[in-house]
C-alpha cells in the first residue's frame, strides 16, 4: 500500500511541475494571444530573485511567495509597456521579439550572477511513508499547484476582474465599444503571466538551482503543454499538464528520463495531430 501511495505522490509531483511552470505562458497566449518566448527567462529570474532575496536574510517563504511573482510581474508589465503593446496582432513578430528578450535577459543573467549562484536547500524535511522517504517539498508543490489552479479559476470565473480578461479575450473591439480599457487589460495579463512564472521559477529553485541558461529547460515542454491544452488557459493547462506529466512519469519509472521527455513529445505531437486546436479546442469548451 505504501508504494502505491509513494507512486501516486510522485505522479501528482510530475503534474503540478508542469502545470506551474506552464500556467504563466498559458495564461498570456490563451488571453493576448502573444507567445511569450521569454517564458523561461522569466522563470530563471523568479529563481534568482528568490535566492538572492534568501541571501539578503529575507524570510524564505516571504521571497518565494512573495518577492519573486511580484518583481518578475513588475518586469512584466514594463516589457509589456515597451515592446508588447506595439505587436499586437503580429504573432512572428511577438515571437521574435520574445525571443530576442530571452536573448538578452540570459546575457545579463550570465554577466552579472555568473554560473556559480549558491543554492538554497528544500524547505521542508522528508517523511516516510512505510519504507519509503518522500520528499515533504515535493508535496508542497502539489499543495501550490492546486492552491493556484483553484485561486485562477475564482479569480476569472467570479470577479470583475476575471469578466474583463475573458471579455477582451473573446472580442477585443467589443470589449473596447462597451469602455473597457483593453491595453490596461492586456497590461495586467501580462504582468499576471510574468508573475507566475516568476513564482513557478522560485517554488523550483530549490529543487533544480538556478542558472541564466536554466529557461532553454523549460521553454520546450511549457510551449507543448501550453499549445497541446488549446485556447482555454486554466483547463486546457491542467488537463494537458496531466496528460502529458503522467506520461513523461510513468515513462521515466520504467526508462530514464530523457526517454521520459521523449515520450512527453510524442504523445503531443500524436495529439496534436488528432486534435490541432488542442484538448479544450474540442472539448471542455465552456471552461477558462
């Protein structure tokens, strides 16, 4: 029973990973339609705000649930203000543009942290379950995750907040014929994004470390995730997240993890196949 439990726990570990490190992406393309290629950059600099925040005698828990999301949702809204704004509707030029920001962002991570940033150590002790030792911060991100999914879902489902996101994301024009503000709206989901990532970035740290080239690791299975999920944010992320992190999980149990990660893009791209506009393109359409 107890390597039942220790299985599930470590598929429910694989899933909230993923889902974490993809909402914030999924989030700006479901919403602006704008594929943030400086995804990963940003989820490297929620690390190194945690980390540096940490070093600096800052409250752990207050670095990482606070410090991290807010600073990288602050650089969010700038990079929205300055370069964004100016490429709505031009989706290879957003691209690029990304792109050449995550370019630079590495750049200056590399000059002025370098490659040898000290770490910080799991949060939370390990516990045993019958014979097994469980990773007590494995379980934290779980909790995170759900406590995330669950506060995105109120946030766009219940408040007058939420109602503008899914407005401007469903008829801009409409959305501005009736007074709504749409740059300010996109302004915000932008810096939404950027703050989550940022937080997905600090709530890792711990696990992986941080480095300025650590965004190339991520960019990939975030975007898959992101585009096999289709236009609905939240659901199309969690039901792609679990699809594709059990399979990437029970893969790597009988494999290694690099088949893991192959198995992971096979499957999307199989999917994709059978379903170009992804899971909620098809389904689940009355969702966020």
């Amino acid at each position: 029973m107890s390597s039942i439990i220790v299985t599930l726990i470590g598929l429910a570990f694989a899933v909230a990973s993923l889902f974490l490190t993809s909402v914030g992406l999924a989030i700006i393309f479901g919403m602006m339609r704008v594929i943030n290629f400086a995804h990963g950059e940003f989820l490297m600099l929620g690390g190194y705000a945690f980390i540096l925040s940490v070093h600096a005698g800052v409250n752990p828990w207050v670095a990482m649930l606070v410090i991290a999301p807010v600073s990288v949702g602050l650089l969010g809204v700038v990079v929205e203000r300055l370069i964004i704004r100016r490429l709505y509707g031009r989706l290879v030029d957003t691209i690029l543009a990304t792109w050449g920001l995550s370019l630079v962002l590495t750049g200056i991570a590399s000059v002025v942290f370098g490659y040898n940033q000290p770490g910080i150590a799991p949060l939370l002790s390990d516990f045993r379950i019958g014979e097994y030792s469980v990773a007590g911060y494995n379980i934290f991100i779980i909790v995170v995750a759900i406590v995330l999914l669950a506060g995105l879902f109120a946030v766009f489902r219940f408040t007058n907040f939420g109602l503008k996101l899914r407005a401007t994301m469903q008829n801009p024009s409409m959305a501005a014929a009736v007074g709504l503000n749409v740059n300010h709206v996109y302004m915000a989901t932008f810096g939404l994004g950027s703050a989550l990532a940022g937080l997905a970035g600090a709530v890792i740290a711990p696990l992986t470390g941080v480095q300025p080239v650590m965004g190339a690791t991520y960019i990939g299975k975030t975007f898959i995730t992101v585009i096999s999920g289709g236009p609905l944010a939240l659901t199309g992320t969690f039901f792609s997240s679990s699809l594709l992190g059990l399979i990437s999980e029970i893969t790597t149990v009988f494999s290694t993890p690099v088949i893991g990660e192959a198995a992971l893009l096979a499957v999307a791209v199989v999917m994709l196949r059978i379903l170009p506009a992804g899971i909620t393109g098809r389904y689940f359409k009355r969702g966020v």
